[in-house]
C-alpha cells in the first residue's frame, strides 16, 4: 500500500472513530493531511466523517487546487490559513464537537487562552487554546482571523462552531482535539467551583521534560492567584 493510500483509509478510519463517538454529528466536520509533495489530503464538502469512501476523498494540488476526488469541504480556507502558519503541522482535524461549542459560547472565555491548563494532557497534547469570533461557516475572512495568530496556536476554537487542531501527524492532530474535547468538559463540569489548576511550576516540568513548545511556559501564570480562575484577566507574564 502506496503512502498515500494508507492516509487515505486513516482518513475514514479516524473519521469513522470521531462519528461514532459522537464527536461530530451528520456531515459536520472535516479532515486533511498534508502530503510529502506538498498538496494534501481533505474531506469532501457534505459528506459524514463516518461514511467517507478512501477513493472520494478530495486530492488538492499545492496550490489547493482540486486534482481529483470529490468537491472538497468549503471550510478550506481553515486548513489553509493554520497550514501556512504552522509549518510543523502534517494534519488537521475541525469538529463541531458538543463541549468545545458550549466553551466558545460563554461570555467569560479569554481569547488568548480559551480553556485554562486544567490537566497535564492538555498541556501536553494541545498546549494552548485560541478563541476567534464567529464567522460564517466556509466565510474566507476567518483565515485572516486564524494567520492573525502568526502560528502561536495549534488549536483554534471558532466561537459557535468549533475547534480547528492542527498536529504533526494525524494521529496527534486527533488525539488532541479529543484532549481539546474533554477538557472543554471539564471546564463546564467545573465552572464557577475554583477548581485547582496547574501552577506556572508544573506547566514549565512538563513543557522541559516532554520538550514542547516553550511559548505554552512563557505564557503560564500561577492562575491560584486568581479569585476565579476561569474568569482571569492574565494571559501571561
């Protein structure tokens, strides 16, 4: 089985695992993967993540131009826009999973760090959250809003829509919108209960021992200092 052939079937595979799960529902949601010519990969537009055919996945050139496949998902422009700012980034996964929703809807989400570090996989696998205003699904003005970014972020929650999370592979870019998924659980579970948060000390162990991005340490702050944590004006120091 040729390269692309095997990120075909992990297309439908991991698709199929997210529908069943309930992690996206009907034809909500979407994937790509970046391919070693530089094209890649993606979902076609109105089609279930848990029904997709290997053989009408969308193949777009490195222009994003379509080659053949389906007509593909209208929210390239997501995928476009974190591509080109996280050049690490092999895959991403968009979603309209329920918590991560719920999370962008509240009044009190800071935009520089939509979900406060409430676990160390979170830390671990996602780092940092940004929250951007809602757009219009498929409206070309939010990849302006996600390159404003300038890459900082792998993952990106769309306020009333959903997350975006790119990772080097898509295995990783899965996992960590699941950790995205039940750490947004968590924060609604908890929210208004001042829960116990990681200290600035346990994020910068965790960002040195598993060697991740240094800028999730540099923007960390000691959260127990505030009345509520999830209402904290901080977005570093």
């Amino acid at each position: 089985m040729s390269d692309e052939s095997h990120l075909r079937e992990s297309i439908c595979r991991f698709g199929r695992s997210l529908f069943e799960r309930g992690l996206t529902a009907g034809s909500s949601g979407n994937i790509s993967v970046r391919l070693s010519d530089g094209g890649w990969l993606t979902t076609p537009t109105n089609s279930s993540l848990g029904f997709l055919d290997p053989a009408r996945l969308s193949r777009l050139d490195v222009n994003g131009r379509l080659v053949s496949g389906d007509t593909p998902t209208k929210e390239l422009p997501l995928h476009t826009a974190l591509y080109s700012t996280r050049r690490d980034a092999g895959a991403i996964v968009h979603l309209h999973s329920t918590h991560s929703v719920a999370v962008s809807m509240l009044p009190d989400v800071d935009p520089a760090n939509a979900l406060p570090p409430m676990t160390a996989y979170y830390v671990m696998r996602v780092g940092r959250t940004a929250l951007v205003p809602y757009y219009r699904p498929g409206d070309p003005a939010v990849a302006d809003a996600i390159r404003g970014l300038a890459g900082r972020y792998s993952a990106v929650l769309l306020a009333n829509h959903g997350p975006v999370v790119a990772g080097k592979d898509l295995e990783a870019a899965v996992y960590a919108t699941e950790e995205l998924e039940e750490t947004a659980k968590l924060r609604l579970l908890l929210h208004g209960l001042n829960p116990r948060l990681l200290t600035r000390a346990q994020i910068r162990d965790l960002v040195t021992h598993f060697k991740l991005d240094e800028a999730i340490a540099e923007d960390a702050h000691d959260h127990a200092s505030c009345s509520d944590p999830h209402d904290c004006s901080h977005t570093g120091e």
